[in-house]
C-alpha cells in the first residue's frame, strides 16, 4: 500500500510539472510559427516579474486574485461541486465592497474591515443561492451559475449607475480613502506598486482551507460528500447543507477578490460588458494544484505570474500576451488528460515504475 | 400590429445563432459528452468564417464570399473541436474542464491569431459583403406573417431545416437510435454492436461545427465583422437552451427562441415610453432571469441522458 501511494505521489507531481513544460514549449513552437523569437518572448516575460521592485509589487498583488479563486474552484471541487460562477460572485462581492465603500462613513480601520467583510458575505451568499438551487432543486450547478454571472454583471451595472456613478464616465465613483486596504509604506518601498492587506489575509484564507478540509468535521463531510453523496447521505450526513455551506465558503473567497479588487487595487468599479474571466483561471489554479491548499497557492503563483509577465511579451519581444492564454490553456489540458503526458514520456514513466 | 411583427422577426434574427449552438451543443450531450466548449466553438466558427469570407472578398468572389466564410467556419471547426473529442474520449478528461480549456484556447489563439494576420489589429476588416435578408417570393407577401417569417436571413432559414433534420435523425433512424443509446447505456449499445466511442468522436466533432455555425452566423449577417467580445457569452446561453429544451431539437429551438424574444423584447419595447423608464440592464438581465425561473419552477427536473459525463472504457458493461 505504502508503495502505491508513493507511485501515486510522484506522479502527481510528475504530471503537473511536465504539462508545464510542454506547455511552454508548445507556446514556443507556436510563436516560432508566427515568425517570433520565443527565447526573447520569455525572457522579456521574466524580466517583466522581476525587472524592478515595482513590477515585482504588481506581480505579487496580481497573484492574490488567482490564488484566491483557485480555493474557491478548488472546495467546490472537493464536495463534487463545479463551481464555473465564481466571475459573479467576485462581482457580488466587489459591489458590496463598493457599496460600504463609498456610502458609509467609518474611522479608517473599521471602514475597511465592514466593507472586507460586507462584501465576503455578499459573494457567499450569491455562491451559496447556486448550492441552494442544486439541493432543493436538483438544478445542475453549472447552468445555474452561468446564469448567475449574468444576472450579477448587469445587476453590478444597475446599481453602479443609479447609486454610485462617476459622472460622465463608465465606471463607479472613488471609495472613500478610510476604506483603502492599500498598504502605503510597503507601497512606496516598492514604487508604488498596489500592495495590499489582502496578501495577508489570502495567506490565511489558504491555511484556513488547509485546515477545513483535513482537520474539521465539517470539512471531512465536505470530502465524504464529494467522493460518494450517496454514501455520505447513507452515514447520516445532510449532503444538501454541505452543499450550501461549501458553495459559501466558495463563494466567499470569490467576494474576497472582488473586495480586494476595489478596496486595495483600482478603488472603484469599471463598468465592463464582459466578466474579468477570473473565475475560469481559478479552474486552471485549481486544477493544476490539485485542489490541495499548497497546490493551489504554487500554481496560482505561477498563472499570475505569467500572466502578469505577459504584458511585457509584446513590448519586448513585440508578440501578443494571448500566447500565455494559450499556454495556460495547453497546462490545464495536459493536467486534465495525464493520458496524453504519459503518452509522451511511457518510456520515462515505465522506467520509474521499474524502479519502484 | 407592425411592432408584433418586427418583434417576431427580430426573434428569428437573435435566435439563429442560439438554435445552431443548442443543437450542436444537444448532439453531443446526446451521445454522452458534456460540451462547455459550445462558447468556443462560437468563437471559432465566427474567427474562420470573418477570415475566410474576407479573403473571398478581395479575391473577388462577390456573393459567393459569405457562403465561403459559412462553410469554412464548419470544416474548420471540425478540426479544432476534434481536439474536445480526443481529449475526452480517447484520453477520458474530464469533460467540463475541457470544454473550460476550449474557451480558453478559442478566445486567446484567435485574438492571437487575428493579430498576425491583421498586422496588429486587435479585429478583422469589417466585410463589404454579407448576408442580406431574403424573402421569399409569395409567402413573403402576406400582411403581417410574410415580414415576420418570409423576410429573414438565408442563416434562420438554414437553422430552422436543421432543427427539423435533426430531429428526425434522432428520433426516427437507425443511427439516431444508435446516438441515444450510447448517451444512455453505453455497455448496452456495446454489447449490441455499436461503436460506443467511434459514435462520440462523430457527435462531438459535428456538435462543434454546427455551433461554429452560430458564430458565423452573427458575423456574417449583423456585425459585419471578428473581434474578441462578438460571441461574449452567447454560447453559454445556448448551454442554458440545451437543458432548458430537455435535450431535445424542438425544446432547445423553442428555448432559443425564447432567449431571441428577450433580447429583440428590448429593441422593440424602447419605443414605449413606460419601457423608456424601466433601466436597460433590466432588459439585459431578463433572458437569465426567466432561464432561473422557468428552471425552478415550471419546468422540474430536467432529465440529462444517463451517461453524460462518463468516459466509457470498451468491456465496461
């Protein structure tokens, strides 16, 4: 049994590790066949994260929403449930955020907290409707969260128009300065990158989903159901509330970006037509961590740097940062489908196995 | 009564490109292969066929240029959603996450893509020639019914047969049959003879073409042109109609049209001024909201075929 499980952990972090690096050498091909220079392209992306100590700011504060929304991915995923709303309620929850932000009037630390808070529970609860429907409803969660990232984007829009607006502009007014989660210190060390409490607070939302899940009752109901909801219902779980509850927590983390989003980063809302597409680099976050709380914290790492290095590629190397889309879309692939890395390496794997 | 009639073709107009995906994203779901990807087959369709029929353009084709684009936009299609079907038959991945990584890789290799072959346009040249609306000769005289269903682009009239094929082929051939039953009980199919897997890899790559259709669709008869936001979204909502018509042609026209309604209710009722009143994200919120509604409520349980989701292994009976 102990051999087994050591096979499997090798492999897992074998499969990760190499879809990776195909990833990024099929981005290089792709590039070679566009007539670029992919060495260039790469390294103008590294000297982007790490060219100054603004951009390494930037990096890091860019990294905090991916992080954030692969947790949220990643606990719906263990109760069985595919969260594909999270793009909503990052919404919910930058509204919220938004709403305290600039209605309310509070001494500064305060301000900051009930808007951090306000909006958290905003984005539970929009996650938490999605678990409601599926358990009362048999509705899949799927459809019903596309759904809910619609009717968030226009209701953001309604409410930022008619209570909140920037005149003559498309986008929402400041936050008041009492709400800011900036970190002003750390941010001019760092040439006023937009570092904030955030970063703090999505390194304990990170031990706190590390801890939830293998240390609670609530959290060892959460994985039971995710593995058999039948068998879980058998042993007397209420699967229905685990659903609702997780889709909670799911959709708390998502609120967290969107606060940290308007508190800490841009202080006021951009009205967009389309969703930021967070949400859907949460599944990549998620997936290629494997739903495991230091998982999801290395590869949101690395998808946020990326794609913040991204922006560098075409000033550098004059190719267009979509490539980095694409790359990130051939990693989650390859991680989906380990049929095809082995395909690739049966030769390697087939040795390891020997070993073993 | 003109307002009712303008109101019906403008249905038809928003509808066309919800009735290709639905139906592409139904033939795959039918045999068992959850299709997210609709969105990015959309995407796909709408790039090849803006690129194709530009080219047809300056090469002097004339009219035949968008017929071009449209059927460039399925065969190609084909060879991108045939990485759906490889991924999730032959290699068993999991089918949601693929479809996620179609969106993914359509949006950024076709943004990509325009870029090169545009010269750093973040869009294609809008086309001259497009799809114009047809009516047809007699039935499109009649008051009130010849503008609301005789007037309407060639696409509609396209969609509206494939609706009818569709059905038909489903439910009343052999190889409909075959599709269903390798959607509800693969081992039964197998043990029977069907070619369990051979069926998913012709449903899901055609079920990409024919979504592919909706997004050449919208470009070649209202924007005119490709840019990155022009499906935004329209393919989840052909998703939505999929559940929503119960995996039926018929039910996921009907939804289509439905979701039509509420987008072309929006053009016509500016005219009211109660309507003028009401804040526009309201109108833009409506199609998502009755989906909920009707979801919850009138329509129960919708019943997915059986075996939606799960890769079948040969021998797994």
């Amino acid at each position: 049994m102990d051999k087994l499980m050591s096979i499997f952990r090798r492999e897992s972090a074998v499969i990760p590790v190499v879809s990776i690096i195909i990833g990024l050498l099929l981005g290089a091909l792709i590039m070679l066949i566009g007539g670029y220079d992919p060495l260039l392209a790469y390294e103008s992306l590294v000297t982007k994260i790490f060219g100054s100590s603004y951009d390494f700011g930037e990096a890091l504060r860019s990294i905090v929403p991916l992080v954030l929304c692969g947790l949220a991915v990643g606990i719906a995923f263990r109760a069985g449930l595919f969260n594909i709303g999270v793009d909503g309620q990052i919404i919910m929850g930058s509204v919220g955020a938004l709403l305290v932000g600039t209605k309310l009037s509070l001494p500064a630390p305060f301000h900051a907290i009930v808007a951090v808070i306000f909006g958290a529970i905003l984005g539970g609860l929009w996650g938490a409707l999605v678990g409601y429907i599926k358990a009362k409803r048999g509705i899949n969660e799927v459809i019903t969260s596309i759904m809910f990232n619609f009717i968030a984007l226009y209701l953001s829009h309604y409410l930022i128009r008619y209570f909140m607006p920037q005149a003559g502009t498309q986008r929402s007014a400041m936050i008041q300065e009492s709400a800011s989660i900036q970190i002003g210190w750390l941010s001019e060390l760092m040439g006023g990158a937009r570092i904030h409490w955030g970063f703090l607070l999505t390194i304990i939302a990170v031990i706190f989903y590390s801890i939830y899940l293998n240390r609670t009752k609530w959290g060892y109901e959460l994985r039971a159901v995710g593995l058999s909801p039948d068998a879980a219902e058998y042993a007397g779980m209420k699967v229905s509330k685990v659903m609702v509850r997780t889709m909670f927590i799911s959709g708390v983390f998502g609120g967290l970006v969107g606060t940290f989003e308007v508190l800490g980063v841009f202080k006021y809302i951009a009205i967009n037509s389309v969703t930021s597409g967070l949400g859907f680099d949460g599944i990549a976050v998620a997936l290629l961590g494997g739903n495991s709380a230091l998982g999801v914290l290395l590869s949101g790492m690395l998808i946020g740097a990326l794609t913040y290095g991204s922006q560098g590629m075409s000033f550098g190397a004059e190719v267009p940062g979509e490539i980095i889309r694409m790359v990130i879309g051939f990693i989650i692939f390859f991680v989906a489908a380990p049929g095809i890395v082995r395909l690739f390496f049966r030769p390697l794997f087939h040795k390891m196995k020997k070993k073993v | 009564m003109d307002i009712i009639s303008n109101l019906i073709n403008g249905t038809l107009v928003f509808s066309t490109a919800f009735i290709f995906a639905a139906l592409g994203g139904l033939i795959s779901e039918r045999s068992g292969v959850i299709n997210i990807g609709l969105e990015g087959f959309m995407v796909s369709g709408a790039f090849f066929s803006a690129v194709i029929a530009y080219y047809a353009e300056t090469a002097g084709l004339g009219k035949l240029s968008p017929w071009l684009g449209i059927i460039g936009a399925f065969v190609f299609t084909a060879i991108f959603s045939s990485i759906h079907a490889i991924a999730t038959i032959r290699f068993k991945a999991n089918q949601v996450v693929s479809g996620v990584v179609i969106n993914i890789l359509a949006a950024s290799s076709t943004f990509f893509l325009v870029k090169l072959i545009f010269e750093g346009s973040a869009e294609s040249p809008l086309l001259t020639t497009v799809f114009h609306k047809y009516k047809v000769p007699l039935l499109g005289d009649i008051p009130f019914l010849g503008n609301a269903f005789f007037n309407n682009y060639p696409t509609t009239y396209i969609a509206i047969s494939l609706v009818i094929v569709i059905y038909f082929v489903i439910y009343r051939t052999a190889i409909g049959l075959r599709l269903r039953a390798v959607g509800e009980h693969p081992g039964a199919a197998d043990t029977v003879g069907v070619k369990v897997n051979r069926m998913r890899y012709m449903a899901v790559i055609l079920s990409g073409s024919i979504a592919a259709l909706g997004g050449a669709t919208i470009v070649l008869t209202s924007n005119g042109n490709f840019a990155f936001n022009t499906i935004s979204g329209q393919g989840y909502i052909a998703l939505a109609a999929v559940i929503f018509g119960k995996w039926n042609p018929i039910g996921a026209m009907l939804a289509s049209l439905f979701f039509g309604l509420a987008q072309a209710i929006k053009d016509q009722l500016q005219i009211f001024e109660f309507a003028a009143r009401i804040p526009n994200e309201f109108f833009y919120m409506l199609p998502y909201v009755l989906t909920m509604l009707v979801l919850i409520g009138a329509v129960g349980k919708a019943r997915a075929p059986k075996a939606l989701g799960e890769p079948y292994e040969v021998g797994k009976r």
